[in-house]
C-alpha cells in the first residue's frame, strides 16, 4: 500500500488516543509555517488545518530540489498562508 504515511503530529496525537500502537509507516511532520497554523486555527480542526500545511510544504520542497525551481523564502510563506484554499 504506502511504504510511509506522513502526519502532523496534532494528528498522531488524536490517534495515539484510541490507537495505543500505531504502524511504523507513520511518520510525523510539524508545519513549518506556524503562523499559518495559528491563522487557519479558528476555521478547521488543528489535525486538519496542519495537515494541510504538511502535505504542501513536501511538494515544494520537491519543486526546488528535483525541478530546480527556485521558490523564494517570501513566495514559500505566502503559498502556505493561503493553504486553505487548496
């Protein structure tokens, strides 16, 4: 299936709460914009609005490194704050 599943860790928590053992294809994340978090946290679930920043943060970590784009410091906090409309 996944050989790696990649959460925040406000998701791992909500988890390990009913799932003491959980599978070591779980990695955790923390987002790395947390203004974006604390913005988003009024509108979604804290596990739902972090999970969204941690999906997206890996993908342009992939632009730069395998497509060699060049993605400023700037332009990467504005993609982020503005994840909740993705």
């Amino acid at each position: 299936m996944f050989q790696e599943v990649i959460v925040p860790q406000s998701v791992h928590d909500e988890l390990i709460v009913h799932h003491p053992q959980l599978p070591p294809y779980l990695r955790v994340e923390h987002a790395r914009d947390m203004t974006a978090v604390a913005r988003l946290l009024s509108e979604l679930d804290l596990g739902e609005m972090e999970g969204r920043i941690v999906e997206l943060a890996p993908i342009l970590d992939r632009l730069e490194r395998d497509a060699r784009f060049w993605i400023s410091d700037d332009l990467r906090r504005r993609i982020l704050r503005n994840v909740e409309d993705i």
